[in-house]
C-alpha cells in the first residue's frame, strides 16, 4: 500500500491513493472493535499484525 501512495506523492495520481484508502475503510469495518481482545484476535487472524515487507491482509 506504501507503493500506491508514492504514486500520488511522487506523480499527482490520485486513484491509486483513493483505492488504497477505500480496502483500508472496508478492511475496518470488518473488524469487531466491541472489545479489545476481540479486535486484537481478528487482526491477528487477518495478519494485521505481520511486520514482513511481503506480508498480505487476509481480506477474505
């Protein structure tokens, strides 16, 4: 997603950015924010929390 913003800070394109804003909005909501373990287990389980350059949300 770092990539995608370097685009519009580097070149003037918008698009990539405002993708990029609109999965982290969804990806978000999806998360059950009523506790904090509960938050803390679904971002686990998403990979929120993997700090590898070549790390992938689980969106699905």
């Amino acid at each position: 997603m770092i990539r995608r913003n370097s685009a519009f800070s580097q070149n003037g394109h918008t698009d990539p950015l405002i993708r990029m804003l609109d999965v982290a909005q969804s990806y978000t909501r999806r998360i059950d924010w009523s506790t904090l373990e509960r938050a803390r287990a679904a971002l686990a389980t998403t990979n929120a929390f993997d700090g590898a350059a070549d790390a992938k949300l689980k969106l699905g």
